[in-house]
C-alpha cells in the first residue's frame, strides 16, 4: 500500500524545489526528506517585545536595523561601510541599533565588520542572545542573527522562526537550511497517519515515540526533551533495521544443510595435539570447544574468531581443519596475499610435520598434505595443487584469490577458514561456499584486528563471535616509541644504530614503507590503497610530499649499514622472488628486511627484534598494531621504532603517542575507531556510498543495538518474512536495496 512517505517530493513541495532537492542532496521522496535529521539545533530564548526585556533574560526580538557603526578598537576610528574589507584582520566592534518601531536595542558584535554590510538600516531580522545593560543601554550579549526577507514577515512564520529550538541541516548554499526547514513544515503540516516500522507492542515496551510524533519532534521541537526523545526513537529504529537484517541472514545460515563433521577421536587432531610443543591457553581451549560444537552441527558454522596479534590463532583454526579432517572431509585456508599464502603454507606444514607427509617417504602412518594454490604458480605445480584438491588427496588447501576460481574443485569441502576478514567480501566467502555441492560448507572467519562488542554485533552481526584475549606462553614484550626525525634528526640517526646492535647481537629487523618506489602513486601501498595516515600536510595546508618508498631506503640503508645483508620485499616482485626473499630472512641469511606492508600479517619470523616504521604517521593505528605484532615473537623481546615528521600536538603525533603508549589492542581499536567517521567503522566510505545509520552510533549505542538485537531476534525467529510487519519489511528492502545497488557497481 503506497502511502504519504512513499510520494514524490514534488506533490508536496512544488516541481522546482522538489528538483533542487534531487539534483543537490538526492532526496526524491517525502520519506527521504523526512529522515534528512536535523545536524544540530540552534537555541534561541523566547519571543520576547522589546518593553519586556529583562536583564538576565535569554530572549530572541523581532525588529528593524536603525542605525549601524564599525569602529577599530586599536585606533578608535570609526570605519565607513566600504571600508570594512580592509579591516577583517583587526580588532572591531559592530555596534547595532535595532528598533520594533517604539523602543530600541543595541547590539555588539566583536571582530564582525562585514556585518556593516548585511545588516544595512532597514534591514528586518531576528536577534537572539542575553539581555545586559551598558550604561543604562539595554543590550544583548553575544548575539545571534537571522536576517528576514519580506515575505517572511507574516506574524506566524516569525513566531515558526523564532521558535526557541531552531534546526540546523546539513546544506548547501544552493539549498540553505531554511529551505529544507520550510519545505519539512509543509510535509509534516500536509502529513497522513504513517505506517510505523517498530511494532506498538515494542514501542510501548521500548518507551518510544510513535513515528508521526517522532517525526513532528525531531523538526519542529518545542523542548530539549522532544529532541531527546525524538532521537532515541530514530536511533533504535536504525538498530532494528540494521539488526533484522542481519537476524535474516542468521536464520537462511542456519536452514542451510552442512554435513556435521563431529570430533573423531584417534584421528590427525590427536596425534597433532601429543607433538605440541606447548600447552593451548584456556582461551585457546574453550573456543576450540566453542568451534567443535558448531562443526557437529547439520547446519553450517558461521564464526568469527577475533584476537590479538600473536594470540595464536593459527593453532585454533588448524585444529578445527584437522576435526574436519578427520571428519572425512577437507578444508580451506583463504589468506589475502601471496606472500601471507605461502607463509601459512610453510607455518602449517612446519606445524604438522609428518603428519603432512602422507603418502611420501617418513609421513606418519595418519597423514594428510598440505596443498598450495596461489596465482603466480607454474602450469606444473598448478595441475598438482588442483588435483590434490579435488581428489581429496590434500586435506587441507592454503591459498589466495585463485580459490574462488571455478575450474578449482574439492571432493568434499567441509570448512573454509578466511584470514584478515576485512579484505574479503561477502561475495568472495559466498563464492567458495558453492564449492561444496548441495551441503555448505562451514565457515570460520579470523582476524587480528579487534573489534568491540558494538561494532562486532553491527558489522559482523550475522557471524556467533569467538574473541582470544590472553597471549601464549613465551611471548616477549614489545617497546615501542616514536622518533621524530624532523624534530630531532639525530634521533633517526640513533635507530639506525640501534638496528646495527640487535643485528650484532644476533638478531634481525625490519624496516616498513608506505609505498615500493618512484613509479607509485603517492602514499600509497602495494595493493594501491591509500594510506589511512598523513594529515600532517592537510593540517598545515601544505602539499604533502611523497611517501617515502622502499626503494629510496633501501638506497640510503646501503650507505648507513653497509655491512648489514640486507634485501627488499614488495607486493609487486614475482612469486617465487618473494618466496626467497621470505625463506632467506627466515633462515637468518638476511640481516634487515626493508618491505612494504606485505609483512603485515602472518610472517613469523621469531628471531626479528626490531622494526622501524617509516612514515608512520601514514598508517592508521590498527594497521601500526598489526605490523608492530612481526617482532617479539620469540624469546627476544621487541622493539617498535615508529619514525614521522609530525611536529609534537599535531593530529599524527597523538595517534603515533597512542600506538606507543599501550600494546593492547582493544584499547588502540577502541582509540581508532572513536577518530573514526561513521561509515568508516561501518566500512561503507571508502565505497562511496553513504551509511544508512544517521542518528545510530555503533561505538557509543550499545545498549540500543543490543536491545534492538534482542527485538530483531524475536520477530525473524517466528516470522522470518516479516509477514506480520509490513513496514518494517519495507524498511529493510530499501536498506538492502541501496546494498544490492553497491555491489552491483563494483562488479
């Protein structure tokens, strides 16, 4: 049924404001317009007639210009009306006479010349600020401004303007907020019953306003407490959108079939946990558990596993590869890189030794293989890596992209582990999912980039979370600080001989650039995404000079230390160049490694102590975490060296301070995302499309989201179509429509 929010803008407001309206903010309907939320309110005091004005008072005057004078307060002149351009950079006063024909006020305004030209005699206007008294002068102090045009000056839209709450929209000089405020009071005056979204019996238990009061409300408020309440209203109405959503896809996930792969005792998974060297942390234990229970399930997993870098979550995933295993069936490991596909190859096979040797000379008599699909292998080892899988031969199969190929076949696909979630899409896990023939296969999604519990359940909402907190056994502490090299180029000089030393010790370094060399863009890396850092050039509004690259330092490194080995690792070398690159470092054969942020995850190399970041204030604090992780990862302790021309107070600094400050990285994700806008959280903004949360914040509302997670619940759990809830259903198609619409651009 098409209703009054369903209508076009034009019906209510007239075709050519209806067209600016399309053509400025890509509002069309009267329902897009009614959720354009105010950005702020402007708090005025009450209409109050001039022979009424009391000291003290917070009071708003309708009336007339009189008279107008600009005066220097270092010369005392008084400055004529043409001249006030030449005085913006001085120190003035504005004196104001207004009138409402009867009496007079006067009005200050320091450091405001051009309002000479604005507010010329005659002029009408609105004027708001406390009442004082100058020498017997009333005055308002701190005034506000509203200038009037004459068809404004009917009694009922001076009393609309000159209401004590004002909204302010976010606008543009082609649409200024008073249009969009005059254009919302025709809607709601003209506005129907509307179908509200949020069920009454939820209203009433929520303590929520109605959608028409809300409406009514939140534009034209009478009192802080209708803006309050107005707000409330819109921000769980997001959440339960957002949450029913995300509710549905939990509810096909789990009418989905998948075989249950239940624990098989006197399997691989037995005789991998007798060779560990170690014992699994009680974290490690319970979400183990947490994943077992899932897997035995005929409904296909769907977990996230978050944890700190080095929280050893490699172990819990190969665990849960290896009950699969044993289950009969096989399982995949998508990494986002080669360089990190390779690296998980070599771990897990070092992890597994005989046990990833069947059917070679020495494998254990319970064996699998450990298969390798990457882009870059040769015609040869391809076909071998393709066969094994599709055999059933190899177990467990680690690689990139080239996974979601659809000549690559598996004999049974039981559980596909995707490392780094935030570079894959929903798409691409959905993609190896097909691989599995009638029964989907589980899914289990890791990342080192901790998320809080509200970004968690709105970004990640369809996924049951698995968090590891504590760090394993053995784990050295990391030391961090920051070396300002422009500030203090000495200090610089100093961390290249504090590599030298670890070095001679008998250690290694690396050394990281935002970008490989020359022939890239400007800060960028080499998958050529931005760097999410250097606003330290926009803060001083000066062009930002090129990131420095890996290229230029390996130059400078080979005069500094030229008697270190050194050698350069980047996105853009050929396979197997990278793969020797790798292999030497970890055999100690190289010194300093000076790479891009193509060692951000996954490369263990335990006898690395130090790492010098460069540019650091280029990277966002998450990826600085992640980085910082590639060093104190044997029995050396760590050093971090974060390396930037951020000047001390800047923007850059702090975030770099913050980094230094804490190895915990809940507390930096916390710090991260609270700098953060919205959509970046909710990783829309680098998509260009704009998020559907305008009033909801996922950092701050949790007890929203949770109570809205709870609603969303109950409804999709007895009417997954939301039959019974016509308006809500409405809602969600439109939010996933704008989804739809997305991913249709990008492909």
């Amino acid at each position: 049924m098409k209703t009054d929010i369903d209508r076009k803008l034009r019906d209510f407001v007239g075709a050519r404001t209806a067209k600016t309206f399309a053509e400025v903010l890509g509002i069309e309907t009267v329902g897009e317009l009614l959720r354009h939320y105010p950005r702020r309110y402007l708090k005025k005091g009450e209409l109050t007639p001039f022979d009424e004005l009391e000291v003290g008072d917070q009071a708003t005057v309708n009336g007339r210009v009189k008279k107008v004078t600009v005066r220097s307060l270092d010369s005392k002149q008084e400055i004529r009306p043409d001249e006030v351009n030449k005085f913006r950079r001085h120190r003035t006063i504005t004196k104001v006479v207004v009138t409402d024909g009867r009496n007079d006020l006067e009005l200050a305004f320091f450091n405001q010349p051009w309002l000479a030209n604005k507010l010329t005699p005659g002029t009408a206007a609105l004027f708001w600020g406390e009442v004082t008294k100058f020498r017997e002068t009333l005055q308002l102090k701190g005034p506000g401004t509203e200038i009037l045009d004459e068809e404004d000056l009917s009694e009922a839209e001076i009393e609309r303007r000159a209401k004590p709450f004002r909204p302010l929209y976010p606008a543009t000089a082609k649409l200024p907020t008073a249009t969009i405020e005059r254009s919302l009071k025709i809607v709601l005056d003209n506005l129907e019953e509307v179908e509200d979204p949020i069920p009454e019996l939820v209203l009433n238990n929520e303590q929520l306003l109605g959608l028409r009061d809300a409406l009514q409300k939140i534009h034209l408020p009478e009192t802080e407490k209708d803006i309050a309440e107005a707000q409330k209203r819109f921000r769980f109405e997001e959440a339960l959108v957002m949450q029913t959503i995300l509710a549905q896809r939990r509810a096909v996930t789990d009418a989905l079939k998948a075989i249950p792969r239940e624990r098989t005792a006197g399997g691989l998974l037995d005789d991998f946990d007798a060779r560990l060297p170690f014992q699994l942390t009680e974290g490690q234990t319970e979400v183990c558990e947490e994943i077992f229970a899932d897997l035995a399930r005929p409904h296909p997993m769907h977990r996230l596993l978050q944890g700190e870098v080095g929280s050893g979550k490699t172990v819990v995933a190969l665990r849960a590869m290896l009950s699969v295993v044993d289950a009969g069936g096989q399982a995949v490991l998508l990494a986002p890189t080669e360089v990190l596909a390779t690296q998980h190859h070599k771990t897990l096979t070092k992890m597994l030794g005989e046990l990833a040797e069947q059917g070679m000379l020495g494998g254990a008599d319970r064996a699998t293989r450990v298969g390798l699909l990457t882009g870059s292998l040769n015609a040869a080892a391809r076909r071998t890596a393709m066969l094994d899988a599709a055999s059933g031969a190899a177990g467990i199969v680690v690689g990139t992209h080239a996974l979601l190929e659809d000549k690559v076949q598996f004999a049974d696909l039981g559980l596909v582990v995707v490392d780094e979630q935030h570079r894959f899409g929903v798409e691409q896990r959905a993609a190896l999912s097909t691989k599995s023939g009638e029964n989907t296969p589980h899914v289990l999604v890791m990342t080192a980039t901790p998320i809080p519990r509200t970004v968690a359940m709105t970004v990640f909402g369809d996924l049951a979370v698995s968090t590891l907190t504590e760090l394993p056994a053995g784990r050295s502490p990391i030391k961090s600080s920051v070396v300002p090299a422009k500030e203090k180029p000495a200090w610089l000089e100093r961390a290249w001989e504090r590599v030298r030393e670890e070095v001679q010790k008998g250690h290694q370094a690396y050394v990281v650039c935002p970008r490989i060399g020359d022939d890239v863009k400007n800060a960028t890396d080499e998958e050529g995404e931005f760097a999410s850092g250097a606003e330290e050039e926009a803060e001083t509004k000066a062009k930002p000079r090129p990131a420095i690259s890996v290229l230029q330092v390996a130059e400078v490194l080979a005069e500094v230390l030229p008697d270190l080995r050194q050698a350069v690792l980047h996105g853009r070398l050929p396979a197997d160049e990278k793969d020797a690159v790798m292999s030497k470092f970890a055999a100690g054969e190289i010194d300093v490694l000076i790479a891009t942020t193509v060692i951000e995850v996954g490369v263990d190399v335990p006898n690395a102590s130090t790492m010098v970041v460069m540019d650091a204030d280029r990277f966002g604090i998450s990826q600085l975490h992640q980085l910082r992780g590639r060093v104190g990862r044997g029995k050396v302790p760590g050093l971090c060296l974060l390396v930037t021309d951020g000047w001390p107070g800047s923007k850059s600094r702090e975030r770099l301070d913050a980094v230094a400050s804490t190895t915990d990285g809940f507390e930096l994700s916390r710090i991260d995302l609270e700098n953060r806008r919205e959509g970046d959280v909710l990783g829309v903004a680098q998509s260009g499309r704009r998020t559907s949360l305008k009033l909801l914040s996922v950092l701050r509302d949790e007890e929203v989201i949770y109570a809205a997670r709870h609603v969303a619940n109950s409804i999709v759990s007895v009417d997954a179509e939301l039959t019974g809830y016509p308006a809500l259903k409405a809602f969600v198609a439109e939010a996933l429509a704008s989804e739809a619409a997305e991913y249709l651009e990008k492909t």
